[in-house]
C-alpha cells in the first residue's frame, strides 16, 4: 500500500491526529471483517478500498481535479448525483461514521446533536478526513433540524450549498422538488462550467441507475435462503459506494452479483442453515460504523437487508431514462427521489409499508429497528413502527445507540435475548 | 449418581446460583454479592457447589446476567432476559398450583414480568413459557435498583427500613431522573428539614413511577403482572407498583433468584 503522508500533508490535514485514526482502523478491519469464513472472493476488492479508505479514492479525486473536474461532497440520498454526473462533476461521500471525529464536533455543537452530524463537522473542522479537504463544494438538504444547523457552521468554512428538502409528499412537494433540481443544476453547471443537455443528464441518468441496478442485484441474492454474503459484507459495499465512481461501482457490485447468484445455485452459505435472519433499519450506518452488524452476526443471526440510507432507500426505484427535455428530466428525477421514505416527511407511512414488503422480500424473522442517539425523528417514527410490526406478528427490537463501546454489552444482552427470543 | 441441573445469574449486585433436580425441584440456593470481578465469585461458587455435593461435573450449567461470559465452567451461556422469562414463568406461571389471592383472576400463561436490577430494568413479556417481547431501561442507573441503594445511603437507611419509612410518608417528589441529580435533591430535601418518611416516600415514588412507565408500555389488562429480582423481597414495592398500574403485582420469596432458575431450567433443553 502506498504511503500516503506526501498528499495528506498536501491537503492540509492534521497528519499527527490523522495517524490515530489510521491506526485503529486496520485493527476494527480485522476483527470485523476478516474473521468472518467463507467470504465471497469478489469482496477483495472492497477489503483492497477499505485498507486505504482514506488514500486510494482520494488519490484519483486529486488527479481528476488536476483535469480540471469539480468535486461535489455531498451528505444525504436525496441530492441527486445524476445532475453532477451530466456536469462532468464528481460525487463523493464525506466522513463521519466515527466516534473518532465526535470530540472535534463537539467543540462547536450542542452535545445532544447526533453523532453522524457531529462526527462530519469534526471531521471537517479537525482536518482529518481527506474528503473534506478534497471537496471543491459541499452540497447539503434539509432533512434534519440538527443538520441545518451544522451547516450555517460548516458553511464559514467550505463553500456550501443546500437543497430545500419538502417536508411532506403531496403533488405540488414533489413539483417543487424539481424546481428545487433545476436550481440546483443552474449552480452545478456555473461551478463546473459545464452546460446541462437532454443528452448528457441522459446519459447520467443511465449511469446512476445502472449503479442501482447492479446493487439491487447484490441486494437481491441475500433474498435467498441460502445467503451467499454477510450483512457486514454487504454493508460495507454500500457504505463504499458512496466513494466511488458509479461506472466501477456498477461494474464491481455486478462482478459481485454473478458469485453471489452462483453461490446461491450451489448452495453455498455464510450461515448454518436456521440461522435467524435479521432486517436492519433506521438511521444511517456511515463508514467505518461496523456496530450493529458486528454485534448481531456475532450473537448467532444474520443480517440480511438495511432497510436505511446506507442500503435500500440508496438505490431503490430508478430514474426514469424517456426524458426529451431538461424539464421532464427534473420530473423524473423528482418523481424517484421523491420514493424515497425518510422520517423527514410528515406522514411517513411509505417506510413502514416498505419495511413490511422487505420482511417479505428477504425471509426476515426479526426487524431491529435502531437509530443513532438524539436522532428525534427516527427515535419519534419507532413508536409507529413498532406498533405497525406487531400488529403485523413481526417480532421488532428497537434500540438507540452512538459511536461509542461503552453501550456494546448492553446491545449484545438486547440483540442476544432477541435472537434467543426468535429460536425458541 | 444423580444429575443436576444448575442455573448461576451473576448480576451487577449479586450472584444467585441454583440447584435443581431432575424433577425440577428447587434443591439449593446460594446468594452472594459480586463483588468485583465476577469470575472469582464463579470460581467461589464452584467451590460452594462441591462443598455441597452437588457433582459438577455430572450437572448442567447454564450461567446468566452481564458477567456470564465469565463462568468459565458453564456449559452454556444465556441472556438474562430468556432466563427471568424461564425463570418467572417457573414461579409464577401455569405450571405451579396457587400463585396468590387473587389467583382465579390472573391469566397464568400471559405474564409481564417487572425485574428491577442492580444496573438495569427490564419488563419481560411471556406467553406459554416463551419470551415474546421485552424492554430494558436506558444505559443509566435511573429506575434501578442502584437508584434506590444510592438514596437510602444517603439517608443511611437499609432497604427495608426504607421501605418501612416511605410507607409512612407522603406528598414530596423528586423530579430529578438522573441518579447524581437526584440525590443532591435528596441531600436538599434533608437540609430543608423535610421529614424522613416524606424523603423516603419520593425515593421509592420516583423509581416506582419511572419503572412502570416502561412497563406500560408493553402491560394489557389481561396479563399477570410479577416482580423479581431482589426488591421483589418488599411488598411495599409490589403494592406501590400494582397501585401504579391499577392491577394486583405479584411477589414471591423466590423472585430474587428468578434468572438463576430460569438459567437452571435451560439446562434441561
């Protein structure tokens, strides 16, 4: 692995407190990942991304900006790639799945705001995230309170831009979404200099769905009864595809899904048969955020879909590619995103009705519903959720949690009694 | 040589073990507080257990509560919520002839169990014998059974004299959820020259009120509501509970050892 120290320096990170973070991770990697049998092979790939996490991807943004391309740091599913993309802009996730970055933030941010938000301004603001410093624009959405807020800060520091996220779905929502792309696109075609065309949104919007498609396969294969890759494989490819560029994304996730269907043919399996099989949902699990799969595939059951931002809410339903003007192509690309069932929405129903139909979908024998703490809206939503699952006779765990171990054998005594409770 | 099955609930507090016959008889009890590492109490209780006769290595043995990854010669190891599930229904379920009073009244198979710990709290819902839902209070002391051992030391009383006070007082309460928080209210109270029993009566008010808001939120009125753990010893506790939640709250001399014999009878599966 190359040493990466001459291009953190560049970039101008805190390289003494950059190198903690870089020398727990392989550690986590490990005890994480690599203990687990019988992995899939097309999962080296990500094992190669993650042991660099911070220098591989970063390494090829800094070169495709020496070509003059623009880098957009982006923090939610609801801003839509597919403009970027059409403008010759990059994508890229932003850090904040760390207990690490949490104290940087808590140095500007109230201590009850939840630790996704406070570990990303931490990251930011204690210059040790390579995406943070690589970022030519940082394009955030008003799906949360605590988030709006932390932009105002973050925004005295990077130039900054948000998208007016509706509150609620109904037609003239989701017509203003679309106002809300177009105007978006205006600021990505003036930052990149690139004019936005039927053709080439087109064209991205292609791209971006053929990403889904290839990650629904994935998603798809753990349907089966026999499950041919762990929940901690799997999360980790979405949690790397945030980073990546869509066309290797599709192509590797793709490479994946044809082992993972061979697998499933021949009856291959990461877990003894009855093994209990779990659907995670709620709030994001930002990379290297491990806790929650770890603990319950570790405590005898699988995971075997997130119903979450990092998992299905990132590439369900496509984009509609029959647009024949810039117009249609905001509808359309409203239309999709608008699918998309965050508890930012007043009703919200739409997740509850998809986390039933992927119990259905995926074999689950429990759901666990889990949110990060001070999360009000995902903490608020699990009263309805978990009353919606046992009127449906789905056993539900709900749990609350953060970055921190300190809560790790509570969790395991929660999740264990669950499992136990599923096997008995 | 008979065999037996030995159940070990190694809590934050104490450490319960029990023996049980192959006829599922309750044969031995032994309580020992944890102290501070749980894997010399496990070997302590190994001890014990051949002091006793009871042939170890013939038995089985299933260790429970947060330090059971620490009983290195269990068989196995099982969540304290299974266990007090087990274990209660053993006590208070269908399968034992008379559980109280107002027996005719209770449905014996539909049970909620309310088990106050050292450290945690946890309101366990049983159908038939099965764990079929439960609930544990936050990462914090608030609502457990350190709340309480932590007041009465500051009102340097032990827990029955607690109990026995705050059945005599009334009308003062503790706003304060937070352990810290709210003993300095209590040392405020004192210093304001409240009486003892009215301190006593918010103290044991306060958990009560907080326990039985988690348990409502899984309680029907046709279930048999039941107290383990070692408060289960007070009837205050139980009458003020069943007060609070407007059904009879049952208590037995056992309920404290509820989770060891829940981990004795997995034993037998």
């Amino acid at each position: 692995m190359a040493d990466r120290h001459e291009m953190w320096k560049s970039l101008g990170m805190n390289i003494e407190q950059h190198d903690v973070l870089c020398s727990v991770l392989p550690g986590a990697v490990g005890d994480v990942f690599m203990s687990q049998k019988n992995r899939p092979k097309g999962m080296e790939f990500w094992d190669m991304v993650v042991a660099d996490v911070h220098g591989i991807r970063p390494a090829e943004l800094i070169e495709e900006q020496k070509k003059g391309r623009k880098v957009f740091g982006t923090f939610c599913v609801y801003v839509p790639d597919e403009v970027i993309i059409a403008c010759n802009g990059i994508v890229t996730g932003l850090c904040g799945g760390s207990q690490f970055w949490v104290p940087d933030g808590e140095a500007v941010l109230p201590k009850n705001t939840c630790p996704l938000i406070k570990a990303s301004v931490g990251a930011r603001l204690g210059k040790t995230c390579p995406f943070f410093r690589i970022a030519d624009m940082y394009v955030g959405e008003t799906t949360c309170d605590g988030k709006k807020k932390a932009y105002e800060i973050l925004g005295e520091d990077v130039p900054m831009y948000v998208m007016d996220v509706p509150q609620m779905k109904r037609p003239e929502d989701i017509e203003r979404w679309a106002h809300e792309i177009a105007l978006f696109a205006k600021k990505v075609e003036e930052f990149t200099g690139v004019k936005l065309t039927v053709e080439n949104l087109k064209k991205a919007i292609h791209i971006i769905n053929e990403k889904r498609k290839a990650m629904q396969r994935v998603y798809d294969t753990r349907k089966n009864k026999t499950l041919p890759i762990s929940g901690r494989d799997s999360l980790l490819m979405t949690q790397i595809s945030f980073f990546d560029d869509p066309e290797r994304c599709a192509t590797m996730c793709n490479k994946l899904a044809d082992e993972l269907e061979e697998r499933v043919k021949n009856n291959v399996s990461v877990v003894d048969a009855g093994t209990k099989r779990i659907l995670v949902t709620g709030t994001p699990l930002a990379i290297p955020n491990w806790k929650l799969h770890n603990i319950i595939e570790t405590t005898g059951a699988a995971v075997v879909c997130e119903e979450m931002c990092t998992g299905t809410r990132y590439f369900e339903n496509l984009v509609d590619e029959n647009i024949n003007s810039l117009e249609e192509g905001f509808k359309a690309l409203a239309n999709r995103y608008m699918k998309t069932n965050c508890a930012c929405f007043t009703p919200n129903t739409g997740r509850i009705d998809d986390i039933k139909r992927m119990v259905k979908e995926y074999n689950v024998d429990g759901v666990i519903d889990c949110n990060l703490k001070f999360c009000c809206l995902y903490d608020t939503e699990k009263f309805s959720v978990g009353r919606a699952l046992k009127e449906a006779n789905i056993p539900v765990l709900q749990l609350e949690t953060d970055y921190t171990d300190t809560d790790a054998e509570q969790l395991r005594t929660r999740i264990g009694a669950f499992v136990e409770m599923l096997n008995k | 040589m008979s065999k037996f099955y030995i159940g070990i609930d190694i809590g934050s507090t104490s450490a319960k073990t029990i023996v049980l016959d192959e006829n599922k008889n309750i044969i031995e009890r032994i309580l020992l507080p944890t102290g501070w590492s749980s894997k010399e109490t496990s070997e302590i209780i190994l001890k014990k257990l051949n002091e006793l006769n009871f042939n170890v290595g013939n038995s089985t043995i299933v260790a429970t509560g947060y330090g059971r990854v620490s009983v290195s010669f269990a068989n196995k190891a099982v969540t304290e919520i299974t266990c007090h599930g087990k274990g209660a229904n053993y006590l208070f379920g269908s399968n034992t002839p008379s559980v109280g009073v107002n027996d005719d009244k209770a449905i014996d198979n539909n049970l909620l169990i309310i088990d106050i710990g050292g450290q945690d709290t946890k309101i366990i819902q049983v159908e038939n014998g099965s764990v079929v839902d439960f609930l544990m209070n936050d990462k914090c002391s608030a609502g457990t059974g350190r709340f309480l051992e932590v007041m009465s030391n500051a009102l340097n009383l032990k827990m029955d004299e607690l109990c026995d006070m705050a059945s005599k007082g009334s009308d003062t309460h503790i706003s304060s959820l937070c352990t810290v928080f709210a003993e300095s209210e209590v040392i405020s109270l004192i210093g304001r020259g409240e009486k003892r029993e009215n301190i006593a009566f918010a103290i044991v008010d306060s958990i009560i009120k907080k326990v039985c808001q988690q348990a409502q939120r899984l309680y029907k009125p046709n279930m048999k509501v039941c107290l383990t753990g070692g408060l289960s010893e007070f009837k205050y506790i139980s009458d003020s509970l069943g007060k609070e939640l407007k059904t009879e709250v049952y208590a037995k001399k056992d309920g404290r050892y509820a989770g060891a014999i829940g981990a004795a009878l997995m034993g037998f599966i």
